[in-house]
C-alpha cells in the first residue's frame, strides 16, 4: 500500500468508515475523471452539472474501495469469545455493495454466511463488518464468496464455514445481454459443510425466510 489514508485507527475494532479521503490520491483521481468525461463523445465536462463531478466521483470511488484498507481478520479478532456453543450459527440476508473487477460496475445482493463453532465464537456484527471487507473492493462474486469463507475458516477455525451469495450485476443488467433480473448465485463450503446434511440444512435455513 502506497499511501497512508488517515482512517485506520488500531483502537477501533479494525474497522473504521472512510470520513476521511488521502489528498494525493482524491488530486489524481480528480484529473483522471476530468479526462475521462472529456473522453466521452458528445459530452461537454465544463458544463455546470459536471463541474464538481470528478471531486465527488473521486470521493465515492474511494469509499467503495475502502475494503482495502481494512482488515478482516482484525475484524473477527476483535470480537472473539471462547464458547462451547457446537451448533450452527448464521447471519443471513446481509446486504452487499460490490464493484465488478471486470467493468467497474456495481453488483449487489445478499450473503449468507454460517460456522459451527470449534470453541470459539465472533460477534455477530463481525461477520458482516467481515463481508463488507470484502465487498467494498473491485471483485468477483466467486472470489468474494471465497475469500469471506476462508477468513472466517483461518481466524475462528470452526468446524466448518459456509457462504451463498445472491447477486445481481449491473454489468449484465445495463449492457450486454441486458437480463435485468438475473440473479447468479454462488457457494462456497468447508468442514462440515461439505457433508451432504450439514449443507441441506443450512440451504433449507436460509430459505426458510426467503421464499
Ligand atoms: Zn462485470
């Protein structure tokens, strides 16, 4: 990382929200804007509804990026209490906001994410701060889904992780085959998960609510 964003605080729980933007990286992002709004045809940059735009654009695309500035597993860390709770815990329906890596497009939706316990628990807020970590980075849905089971795998180290994600990506709603209400789910197991029942369970839990 290249630069020093003001907004990581030890102190508070590995998870702070961008209020604050890095200078150099706002300036930079500024001028790119600028050329990219002088770059489309028909468009007129110094019109009055586009004058600020680049500042704003800069400000926002820095906080949809703030992920990389946070630290998940600091996050689950933070928050972990031994427990010998061995049941299936889960937090479903958690809103996610993601950027796709490949247009730079949102894709948004729900995860839904369950451990089973090893002797260790975490906050349940955390699991989500944990998704948000993730989320809130140009990303793929798959990886997302991945990268949240396995941070939650390594740090609490549960009998098994599992996480589905439902989303829809503007990038298929607004270009290209234009299927405005395709949904494309993803899974991602480990442990326990992998057994056949523990999985069924857990789909029929989630759904339970859903549908
Ligand atoms: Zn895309």
């Amino acid at each position: 990382m290249d630069c020093s964003i003001d907004m990581i605080s030890e102190e508070n729980e590995g998870y702070v929200k961008v209020d604050r933007y890095n200078d150099d990286t706002t300036q930079q992002l500024i001028s790119s804007y600028n050329d990219i709004l002088k770059n489309i045809p028909g468009e007129d940059p110094e019109r009055e509804g586009l004058v600020k735009t680049p500042e704003r654009v800069a400000k926002a695309m820095q906080f949809l990026t703030q992920g990389y500035q946070q630290d998940p597993v600091g996050i689950l860390k933070s928050a972990m209490f031994k427990e010998d709770y061995r049941q299936m815990v889960i937090v479903k329906d958690i809103e996610i906001f993601s950027m796709c890596e490949h247009h730079m497009l949102p894709f948004f939706g729900k995860a839904h994410v369950a451990y089973i316990p090893n002797g260790h628990i975490t906050g349940l807020s955390k699991i989500a701060r944990v998704v948000d970590a993730y989320a809130r980075r140009l990303q793929v849905q798959e990886r997302l889904t991945t990268q949240i089971k396995e941070c939650i795998q390594d740090t609490l180290n549960p009998l098994g992780v599992a996480v589905v994600i439902e989303a829809q990506h503007m990038c298929m709603a607004m270009r290209g085959v234009q299927k405005q209400h395709s949904a494309t789910t993803t899974s991602d197991f480990s442990g326990a998960f992998e057994k056949q029942a523990t999985r069924d369970e857990f789909i029929q839990l989630i759904q339970s609510r859903l549908r």
